[in-house]
C-alpha cells in the first residue's frame, strides 16, 4: 500500500496538522510506503503523483478545503479518501464528497453534522484522531521542566492550576469556567485558571472581553492569559503542569488537547455534546457538564472560502445547531470535587490515560486506517 497524505505539511503545532503527522508516523512504523505534502501546494502534489504513484491519496482538512483535497487528485485519477473535521456546518462540495468511494470523519457528531447537511453517509466511517501516548504520558510535578512551566506561568507548587488551550479560550469554554471559578472561590482551594491561547489578531481581542469578564467575576488575579507561539515538544510538559484540564468547548468535532491530557493523566472537564461523547468517558476520565444552551443560526453569508461567490447568502429551512454553551453549574460542581479531591484527580487521570492508549493512541488509528482502506477500497 502507497499512501500520500495532504495537510498542512511542515506540520506546525495546529490540530488538523497533527492529525496528519501522526498519520504519517503511524503508517511508517506500520511499514507502509507513505509520503506527506503541503494540501495547497499543486505542483509539489502533481510531482508525488507522477513518481510516487500513491494507491490512495488521504486529505485531511475540513469540507473548505475540498479544492486541495479532493478535486486535485482526482484529476489525476487517483483514489482520494478524506478525513475531514467540520465546523457546525457543511455549505457546499456535497456532490464531490458524497462521489468518494470513502470519506473519514473524526467523529460521529461530525458525520451528523455532514448528513445532517446533505451527505447520505453511506461512504462516511468515523476514524479518530491519534495521540503520541510516548510524548503525552504522566510526569512527577517535581520534573524540573514541569517545575519551570508553572514558575513561568506565575503557579505556586501549592496551588491548583486549571488549564485551557486553544487558539483562543473561549471558543474551549473559557467563560463558562471562569463563572464557573467565580461561583467556586470563596470554598475552593488556592487555584490559578491559566488559558494557553494563539497569538493573532482575533485572539488578542477576544483575549481583552475574557479578561474584562474575569474582572467583573472578581478573579481577575487568579485569571493568566498566555499568548506565546509554542511547538509540540513544549505541549506534554505544559499539560503536565496542571492539575485540571478544562475544555468544555463551545463546538468540538474532536477534542484533541482534552485527549492528549487525559493521556498525561490529568482528569478533564468537557461538554456532554459533539466529539466528547466519543473520546471521554463521562464519570471515569472526565466530567462532561450537560448542554445549557445551543446557538442556532437561521442564515449564513459565505464567500470564496467556501466555494461560492462573495457574500453568498444561504437561508435554511430549519435553524441549525452551530455552537454550544455548558451548563456553568456543573461546571462549578465538577471543578469543586476535582480541587477539594486529589485522590479522584489521580484516579480519572489513571483513567483516562488507559482510555487513550488503549483507543487513541497513533499506532491503533494508523492500524485502523489500514483495515477501513483495505476492507472499502480492496487496497492491501
């Protein structure tokens, strides 16, 4: 089997760029014959074509992305199969997606979402995303890199550090946790909230109406922002430095980050809604807080981006679902028995990272790639 991927290759720290490399990694120690390249790089794509002769071309992105991904190859007549995310909601390439003899989603609120919007599902399998279980595993709090990480960030070894990532917080839940805190503090242990955010414009504004809300919540001294680029070789010792990740997102078709700590042994508090459901276990890795609130749009104006003319305007039929909001008081409730037990902390974090190895971990998703390939597409 000859396999070439298309992301965003140099991987960069990016989740849909991870996704792809550990496909890579997992397929080579698999022994198969792969090669990456850049999703948008036509030429370099055409000359792996012509001398690699790949027997299936794998694309990884979103449905946006189905220029790069899938009509490129197929004009050289190749195989193309997708794994693709989604972002609540799928506007356009139904008729090229639903054409692939296979197409892979990250999870099943993902395949809602593109049969929801059009795709029959018929040629959809879910395929999760992999974890490197060898670089995110658990580390003693005495590490000194896990050491220098909360030194960094201002953390006492005495106080609990609650923790988000993402390319910006609120999008992860930052808000509702930070209510949630507000409604916790004055029983809670000592505990500093800090939120790992990208460094970008739209960042750095939602980063001011998040800290204008930690102000108003009266924590804003318990509240650090952190917007510094970062690799992945920095991502385990951060994760490892806290004692609580907490990601109850607002639209997650996957959960990366809330995988890759639980596979740090670091207990998680999620949303019960989207790619949660399939990757923490509700009570045993994680706490997901139930849905208080769906965000639902009646129309969209869409653009190039997405395959259509500028300021395209589509009305729907039916609101659709396209952001969630978690319930602040099962938040407060789940972070309040999480701070006050560092027992049940260990024992979810134990938990979780069993749950990871055992489903996510990048060798199990390579070898499940490798079955869905040969059992729908006859390739060995």
């Amino acid at each position: 089997m000859k396999v070439l991927v298309l992301y965003d290759y140099p991987p960069s720290p990016a989740g849909l760029a991870t996704q792809g490399s550990l496909l890579h990694k997992g397929l080579e120690e698999l022994g198969v014959d792969v090669c990456s390249v850049n999703f948008e790089s036509a030429q370099e794509k055409e000359w792996y074509y012509r001398w690699f002769e790949p027997d299936v071309v794998v694309g990884v992105g979103y449905w946006g992305h189905c220029p790069h991904l899938v009509l490129h190859p197929q004009r050289y007549g190749l195989k193309v199969v997708p794994w693709l995310v989604a972002d609540g909601y799928m506007a356009n390439y139904q008729e090229i997606l639903e054409a692939c003899p296979l197409m892979l989603v990250t999870s099943n609120w993902v395949k809602k979402v593109y049969t929801r919007d059009g795709l029959s599902g018929k040629n959809i399998e879910v395929l999760p995303v992999g974890c490197d279980t060898d670089a995110f595993r658990p580390r003693q709090m005495t590490d000194p890199k896990v050491v220098a990480v909360r030194e960094a960030l201002g953390v006492a070894p005495d106080q609990i550090m609650i923790m988000t990532v993402g390319g910006d917080a609120a999008s992860k839940g930052a808000q509702e946790v930070m209510q949630a805190l507000a409604i916790n503090d004055p029983k809670a242990p000592d505990w500093k909230y800090v939120c790992k955010v990208w460094p970008q414009p739209r960042t750095e504004q939602q980063n001011l109406v998040d800290l204008q809300l930690a102000t108003h919540l009266g924590i804003e001294k318990n509240v650090v922002y952190t917007t510094s680029r970062v690799s992945r070789n920095f991502m385990p010792y951060l994760l490892a430095a806290c004692d609580i990740y907490a990601a109850p997102s607002r639209l997650e078709g996957f959960g990366m980050i809330q995988i890759e700590a639980n596979a740090c042994e670091k207990p998680v508090v999620g949303i019960k809604a989207m790619g949660m459901l399939d990757t923490l276990v509700h009570g045993k890795t994680a706490y997901l807080a139930a849905v208080a609130q769906e965000v639902r749009m009646k129309e969209a104006i869409l653009g190039d981006e997405a395959g259509y003319e500028s300021q395209h305007r589509v009305v729907f039929k039916r609101p659709r679902t396209v952001d969630y909001r978690a319930s602040v008081h099962d938040i407060a409730n789940y972070m309040m028995d999480l701070m006050h037990n560092p027992d049940l902390r260990t024992k979810m974090g134990k938990a979780g990272r069993e749950h990871v190895v055992e489903n996510f971990d990048y060798r199990v998703v390579a070898k499940k790639f490798i079955k869905l390939i040969s059992e729908r597409l006859g390739i060995s």
